[in-house]
C-alpha cells in the first residue's frame, strides 16, 4: 500500500543468453510515454551507455530516473549493462538517431549530463525509460528527476520483478533485509531496496529517524533531513503513523552510526503493510 500520491507496487540466479535476446526483443514494442511537456527533436552522435547520449551539437543526455549497475559490478551486471546498451542503440538507430526529448533540468549535472525523458518517434516509438524499466534492463533510481513519471516507472519495474524479467531474475535484483544491518552495511556506497518493520520513529529539529531496529548505532536507518520532510508531507507522509508499518526503501547505503538510506522524495518509500 503506498502512501504517496504517485502510487507505486513492489517481486535472483544467472540470466541466460536467452533471456537477455527476450529483453532486446521486448524493447521493439511500443510503450506508451508517461512524459508531458515541451518535447524537442534531436540528433544522437553516440550512445555512450544505456542511460548517456551524446547529441549532434555536443549536449550530453541522461536517461532520467535510471539505474543500471556498471559493468565492473559482477557477470551479472556486465551481461545487462551490455543489453540494455545495445538495445537502446538499436533503437536509436532504428530512427537513423532522430529522437524526441523532454529535458528535465535547464542546467547539466556536475557530470556535465542534462536529464531527459527520450522517446523514438512514429510508429513502433515509444519512451525508452518506460521500455527499458519494463524489461528488466534498469532500475528506477533513488534521483528525482520527474515527479510526474515515477509511479508509472516503479508500476513498470514491479511488473518486471514479479515476472523475474532480466535484473530481477540475477542477484542484482536482490530485496535485502533490514533485519541483516552486517549485509546493509557490506552495501556501503551501493544502491540497494530494503524491507522491513520500522520499529520506532525520532523526530528531531534537524533530521527525523526511521529506526529498523533497538541498536542505533549498528541496526539499519532510514534518514530524512529537516529540508526534505516538507516535501514528503506535502505527498502524504504522517511521520508519527510508520512505527510497526512494513516498508520498502530504495537508495544508496551509507554509514551513519550503522548502515542507512537518506530520503529525499515519496518514490523512494512504499509501504507494502504492518507485520
């Protein structure tokens, strides 16, 4: 049950040749785009990567709203890192690299990348998040980029994972346990999604505190800074109603006094029930 107001829904092995050749083909079919707004067309000079594209005139576009583990992350991540690039350059080059894109920020990121919604045009077009989300190809990332697209990608990617589509047939697609605070904390500076029972909530003037368990300097955290509470209240949040809910959370783990997950917007948070 999500608590927020775009409504998101929650399902790992070696992924098979096989599998990564049903991907590629799922990505041929038409997905209908979540995105609004001014759209521009655009030349693509090189697919750097599965979520990078450098334009004709030199900008840099980031696939907003995607995570994709680098290759060096393991054969697993190397094998759908390397499917989900190859797709999307077969896609760009199925429309001779004319794409429509909806940029999401007036400025590059420190990278120098400007975060975009890509779609191909005509028939058989459709939004390349959506597409590779869908098919097991990517993860939606803890970054907020469009608020308007974020429950359509998370309805997309837990229908990947109920169904074990790419990632989410490999460990990559692993749900780790809050309970297991030594696993969390060997994730440090990794994305990960964690479940379980927020046992207590702290409410503080500078940051309120998510408590996975009775030893807060060792049991998982989840942080939200006094800057970012408002927007989540403003989503639907009541703090003081998450003690005993059962919870998923996605983002990077850092080491605050035991492994945590800072959150700064409601796609990041989905609360699946009390246990």
């Amino acid at each position: 049950m999500a608590w927020w107001r775009f409504p998101g829904l929650w399902g790992m092995s070696r992924l098979p040749a096989a599998a990564v050749a049903v991907m590629i083909i799922a990505l041929e079919g038409g997905a209908v785009a979540c995105p609004t707004g001014p759209v521009e067309t655009v030349q693509v000079a090189e697919v750097i990567s599965a979520t990078e594209l450098r334009l004709a005139d030199g900008r840099r576009i980031r696939l907003a709203q995607l995570l994709i583990e680098p290759a060096a992350a393991g054969e697993s991540a190397a094998r759908i890192a390397a499917a989900a690039q190859r797709s999307v350059a077969e896609a760009v080059a199925q429309v001779g690299g004319r794409l429509a894109i909806r940029t999401l920020a007036a400025r590059p990121d420190r990278h120098g990348r400007i975060p975009a919604n890509v779609e191909t045009p005509g028939r058989g077009g459709g939004w390349l998040q959506g597409r590779l989300v869908e098919s097991g190809l990517a993860q939606v990332s803890a970054l907020l980029d469009d608020p308007t697209c974020i429950g359509d990608l998370l309805r997309r990617e837990a229908a990947a994972r109920s169904e074990r589509r790419g990632l989410w047939s490999t460990e990559i697609g692993t749900i780790w346990q809050a309970g297991d605070p030594g696993a969390l904390a060997a994730r440090t500076g990794h994305f990960a999604i964690v479940e379980g029972r927020i046992v207590s909530v702290g409410e503080r003037r500078r940051r309120t505190y998510l408590n996975f368990g009775v030893n807060w300097v060792e049991d998982f955290t989840v942080l939200i800074e006094a800057d970012d509470l408002p927007r989540l209240q403003a989503a639907g949040l009541v703090v003081g109603d998450l003690e005993g809910r059962w919870v998923r959370v996605r983002g990077w783990i850092r080491d605050d006094r035991g492994p945590a997950i800072r959150i700064t917007h409601p796609g990041q948070l989905d609360i699946v029930g009390t246990r």
